[in-house]
C-alpha cells in the first residue's frame, strides 16, 4: 500500500492575504490573494460551515466520511479504542501574505463548557520560511487594560505587548491554548493543531473580517477574553514556546504531546517509516516512498493500516501524527 498523495485543498477568501509561497513550495501555478492557508488531510470545516476545508480522496470521497466507515482502517485500533472516529489532528500549510491578527484560542475545557463542542485549539508551527512572529505577553496584564485595548483597537500598542521573534526555517513554535500570538508578514510554516476552527480575535483593523461580531466566537468579548492567558512569559519561558527543532526525531515540546506530534525524519539511502495513522510533507530533495517518487511540496495521506513503509532517496519528511493513543 502506497500514502495517498493529496492536492492542495485551498479554502477561498480567507480574511488576509497569502498563498503564493504555498503555491512556489508545492510547484504550482500562482494562488488568489486570499488563499493563504492548506488544509492537509482535514476532517474539519471552516467555522459555519458544511463541507468548506474538509479533505476530499482521489475517489471524491470525503476523508471525514471514509474515516467514519471505517475508523480501524484510517486510525488504527489503538486510535480507535481511545477516541473512536475522531482523528484529533489538523494540518496547514500558511503563508502570511500579511501579519496576522493578535489573537488566540480557547482550551478543552472553555470550548466544552461555553462552545459544546470536543476540542479546543492547541497549535505548533514548523518554520519552512523565516521572519518574525509575536508570541507570548512580555508582562501581566490586567482583564481591562486587555478588553480596553480590544475595544479601542489600539493595534500598535496591543502588540507592542508580544514578545517579537526571529524565527528561521527549522524552528519550531509551541502556542498553547490561550497563547496571545500573530505571525509576521513572510513566514511560510506547517501549522499542526487541534481539529476546530477557533479564533478569538483582539485585532481586526484592515482585515477582511466583521471582528466585532466574529472575532469573540458568538460568546461575546467578555466571555471570550477569559479564555485568554494574561500571565505575561519570561525569556526563559520564551525559549520554552520558540526553539531549533532537532536534526531528526520529535521536534515539538513535550507538552504538545497530549494534541499531535511531529517527526522530522532525514531521508539518506533507505529507512522505514513507522507505522501509523499520518500526514506528510516533503520539504527536501528527492524522496521515494513505497517506491513511488513525491517531489519537495508533496502532501501524504497514509492510513494505519499501510503498515511501515520504506522510504529511500536524499531529502527530508516532517510526518504529522495525532497524539499517541
């Protein structure tokens, strides 16, 4: 059995602009204005709606439904026993046309408990392209220093209360639930997160987007700020949540562990990818897969039940996977 090579599945219109380093990474034509984002092998929507960013199979098949009619197949029984059909995982290619908004997104227990649903919205990043990204508040900040800021759309001063980052490719950014966070203008990342689309918003002006209608998740910005972590990040907190992944193996902290994992595996002669419900992207060189050559930009779908596979080549994989059942 060979992975499942993906095409791009590149929601329109989104509220800001990017896509065409998503188009020259995978080797296509150039992109609309607003299709900034990738969304691999996704079983989720975009927030409101039916089927925009869910992953069809080459068959048309929805792989949300294909998941569904058989779980073990696509899962694994492990996966299964745990969490049943749920594959607990979203990927995205992102390219930040422009700087994203501050914004940030709620844990499992606020989305249970005021949104009704399964997941809140961890999230980690792997740096393809560098540039800056604003993570992490540089002091405390008080419920009503943050909701004024929101209010009046101070956006300057709102991020002047980020940490700002240089990141290169190869690094790797931890953004805990509740993590205030913007990526800068010219970063080109893979995305892993939880599978919800769940964004509260403190910034909206100049971006295509109803912010004070959209941007606190039909809670209201009282409610949806308390989902907001406003303990402000030391340095050596910093360095927990921005770092150089390692040249093989987990690149991740261990606390992202419990919502997804993500390998960087070398590729130099021939070795065997392990077993296993994933999601795959080659970034590097020439890289053969159960004897099918992908080029750098290719996406992959493999099911649990391919089993391990052999890869060979010269290049590099980063192998996207749900949590460790």
């Amino acid at each position: 059995m060979r992975p499942i090579r993906l095409p791009a599945n590149r929601p329109p219109e989104r509220f800001y602009r990017g896509g065409a380093r998503i188009s020259a990474f995978r080797g296509e034509l150039s992109s609309e204005e607003r299709e900034p984002e990738d969304w691999i092998g996704s079983t989720t929507t975009i927030r409101g709606e039916s089927e925009l960013g869910l992953t069809r199979l080459p068959d048309g098949e929805l792989l949300r439904d294909a998941i569904m009619n058989d779980p073990e197949f696509w899962l694994g029984a492990a996966h299964v026993a745990r969490w049943g059909a749920d594959a607990r995982l979203l990927v995205k290619l992102l390219d930040a046309g422009q700087r994203l908004p501050v914004h940030a997104h709620p844990d499992d227990a606020f989305a249970a408990t005021h949104l009704g649903i399964a997941h809140g919205k961890a999230e980690a990043w792997y740096i393809l392209e560098g540039g800056v990204v604003h993570i992490g508040l540089r002091r405390d900040v008080e419920a009503e220093e943050l909701s004024a800021l929101v209010a009046s759309q101070e956006v300057e001063a709102l991020l002047a209360l980020l940490h700002e980052v240089d990141v290169a490719p190869g690094d790797v950014v931890w953004v805990p639930p509740g993590e205030l966070h913007a990526i800068g203008a010219g970063v080109l990342l893979l995305e892993l997160q939880q599978p919800e689309d769940l964004s509260i918003l403190l910034e909206w002006k100049g971006f295509a987007v109803d912010g004070p209608n959209a941007g606190h998740l039909g809670l209201g910005f009282d409610l949806a700020l308390a989902a907001v972590r406003r303990s402000g990040r030391s340095r050596a907190e910093l360095r927990h949540l921005v770092r150089a992944a390692p040249p093989s193996g987990s690149v991740f902290p261990r606390d992202a562990d419990e919502y997804f994992r993500l390998d960087r595996h070398p590729v130099a002669g021939t070795d065997q990818l392990a077993p296993g419900f994933s999601l795959s992207v080659v970034t590097s060189g020439d890289v053969e897969i159960a004897g099918q050559p992908f080029p750098v930009g290719t996406t992959l779908l493999t099911p649990a039940a391919a089993g391990r596979l052999v890869v060979s080549g010269s290049g590099e994989l980063l192998v996207a996977r749900p949590p460790m059942p």
